[in-house]
C-alpha cells in the first residue's frame, strides 16, 4: 500500500547512516566509497532548500492554474459547480503526486509532496462548497464529515508518501469533529483526548513491529505528536489560548470555571509529564523523552495560573536555575556510571548531528525572535527642546 518499496527506503536510510558515520570520523574515505556503491538508490532526492523552492512554486503554479481555468471556463459559477470542479482537481492533483513518484521516481522532492497536500486542501474545500455551502438546513452533525474526509485524507498521506508533517495535520482536523457533536467544552476536550488516545494505542502496536526498520523514526514521531497534543488539550490554559482556537474553533473552554473537570486536567497534567518520560526511558525514543520534557516544563509555567497564584517576574529566573541543575545533576549522574553509561544512556557526544541541529536551532531562534535580544529604539518628541543655557565668557547666549 506505500507508493515507496521497503528496499528504496531501507537504501535510502543506509545511505543516510553512511553520511552520518563518515562525518563522525567511524569510516575511512575508502570503506565509505565502497560501502556506498552498495546503496546506490533509484529515487531522486534533493537538498532541504530546493525542496521547500519547488514545494512553494508548485503549490504557486496549482493554485494559478486553477484561477486561470475558472477565470477562462466559469465567469461566475454556483457554488456547488465550483465545488464539483475542485473536486475534480482534487483528483488530478493527487493523480499528479500518484504519477510524479511512480514515473519520475521523486522522493522528498518538494513537488509531488505539494501536489498531495493540494489535494487535500482542494477535496476539503470542494465537499464545502459542493454539499454544504447555501444549504439552509444543514446540521453540524452532517457537517463534520469535512473534517473527519480531511483526516482520513491527511492520514492516507502520511501512510501512503510517508510524510510527517501530514499526521499532525490529520490531528488538526480531528480537533475541529467534537465541535460539531456537542457544545459542551469539557466534552469536547475529552473527546479529543479520547481520539487522540485511541491513535496512541493503535501507534503504540504497529510500532512493536517496526522496532529496528525504516519506519521506525515515521512511527516515533507520531507517538510522540499524539502525546504532545493529549496533553496540550487536557492543559486548559495552554488550550484557551492556542492557535486553533484563535482562527475560530468553537472548543474555548472558560477558564474562569473551577468544577471537577478544571481539577481534574490539573491533576491529569502533573500525571502525564511523568507518564511520557517513562515511556521514552523504556523506549530509548529521544522524541518522547524530548516531549515529556516539554510537557514537564509548560506543568510548570501553567501551575500558578491553574491555582490562581500571583505571578512574579523572578518565576522564569527560578525555573531557569531549577531546570539547569536538574540538567547538571543528570549529566553529572550519567558521566559517573560504567564508561559513562547508565542502562544505555551517555551523555557523552556520539554524532555531530547533535551539534548541528542546534546550531540550526539556535540560528532559528535569533531570526524569530530579534526583538528579545534588540532593543526598540526610543520614541523622541519633536516639540520638546532642551532651552535657557547660557554660554559665558563671550557675551554670547541661547538655547541648548
């Protein structure tokens, strides 16, 4: 059922290694030439910059050549035509990424990855316009199936091209399904909890099967999506205030609300930290325990306005003194076991991929956020002068 065979893929990430092992200085120039003449691959790969370039032009020229038809073919067409034909280019442009990969052999490519998630976007729209937009009597109940179709979508994506970044997309519209059942916000959360739960689980099994294979970094990833967004939408003061809800998700909950369900999320977001961090430990996944790190520290952060504490501007210096002798304390921990190792934890440096990936981040970071480390310039008042000196000495006075 993947577009990709188990050889392609198991080469590719054999290639990958090599690239990794050879920087690190474990191969010799020699043994990584003739190592890689065994992993020569089908595929056409390219770098991360042309890729995101050719994702964003394809994603360009789909969307003007859909303008270009209906500007040629449909001067003002209903919206249940125009629906009917973005389903059609739905159709194509999944066809398209069907073909791109299968005759042009792309893998990664930026094109036939934009061409599926135009396909996505456009089926989405499309059942809109087509079966729900200027129907006056249709329910919200009738009215999930767009969501639930972009799930399903997003999902057979990610399944069928391997692509990421196509499974949290699938979580994004499974948000949006409790909205339309009930408008009780606390059912909501937990529905959404609940699914998000019931894809952990079924994650969880299929990954016991793919423990040292390829798709063992596609199923990490995806657990650890799953628990990340169990948690932010049990924490009610992060949920409040996510984006989802800002573009118009009807799932705000009242923070202002203190019943059973406000205290038990507290209660469930002190659990899950824990939870997480000991599966990642049993796991050896560095993506969880990354995640159970995160959800930790937004435990922390969100505490006080859970118990409505006065907040100071000295918490983020203690919890950033607490946070660096938890790392010291570890690191220190780790270093004095057997050769540096507890139960196949160092925290010895075994791959400059480490350091680039901060590097990368770091880098990130700076062109994010230059106002946190640039300081805003200074209004000045152009009817304020500074007036009544006087230079001595020469007789000469005025204004300074």
């Amino acid at each position: 059922m993947r577009i990709y065979t188990e050889s392609s893929e198991e080469t590719l990430r054999a290639r990958k290694f090599l690239r990794q092992w050879s920087g690190d200085g474990y191969l010799s120039k020699d043994q990584y030439q003739r190592l890689e003449q065994d992993t020569v691959s089908d595929l056409r790969t390219t770098n991360i910059f042309l890729r995101l370039v050719l994702f964003f032009f394809t994603m360009i020229g789909a969307a003007g050549a859909i303008g270009l038809f209906f500007t040629i073919f449909l001067s003002r067409p209903s919206q249940q035509t125009t629906g009917i034909f973005l389903l059609i280019f739905a159709a194509v442009s999944y066809t398209a990424a069907e073909v791109a990969v299968t005759q042009a052999r792309l893998y990664r490519y930026g094109i036939e990855e934009a061409l599926a998630v135009c396909a996505v976007a456009l089926l989405c729209v499309g059942l809109d316009c087509a079966f729900f937009s200027g129907v006056l009597y249709s329910s919200r109940e009738i009215e999930s199936v767009i969501p639930a179709v972009g799930a399903m979508a997003s999902l057979w994506i990610w399944y069928r091209f391997n692509l990421w970044y196509a499974f949290p997309a699938a979580m994004v519209f499974v948000s949006f399904l409790p909205a339309y059942w009930t408008p009780s916000h606390p059912v909501q959360h937990v529905s959404i909890a609940v699914l998000y739960a019931a894809g952990l689980i079924c994650i969880a099994s299929i990954r016991s099967r793919h423990r040292f294979d390829y798709l063992e970094d596609a199923y990490s990833l995806s657990e650890a999506f799953l628990w990340l967004g169990i948690y932010l939408i049990l924490n009610l003061k992060i949920s409040d205030f996510s984006l989802l809800l800002r573009l118009g998700s009807p799932t705000r909950f009242n923070s202002g609300s203190t019943g059973p369900f406000y205290w038990t999320t507290w209660v469930l977001i002190w659990c899950l930290p824990p939870l997480i961090l000991t599966r990642g430990v049993r796991q050896k996944d560095r993506l969880i325990i990354a995640v159970g790190a995160i959800t930790a520290v937004l435990t922390l952060i969100t505490n006080k306005p859970y118990l409505g504490w006065q907040r100071h501007t000295w918490d983020p210096i203690l919890l950033g003194i607490a946070l660096t002798a938890v790392s010291l304390f570890l690191r220190r921990w780790l270093a004095l076991g057997p050769d540096g190792v507890r139960h196949g934890f160092t925290a010895a440096r075994l791959s400059r991929k480490d350091k680039h990936t901060m590097s990368v981040g770091s880098t990130v970071l700076g062109l994010i956020t230059p106002q946190s480390i640039t300081p805003s310039p200074q209004p000045t008042n152009p009817d304020f002068r500074f007036g009544g000196g006087e230079s001595g000495g020469g007789g000469a006075s005025g204004d300074f």
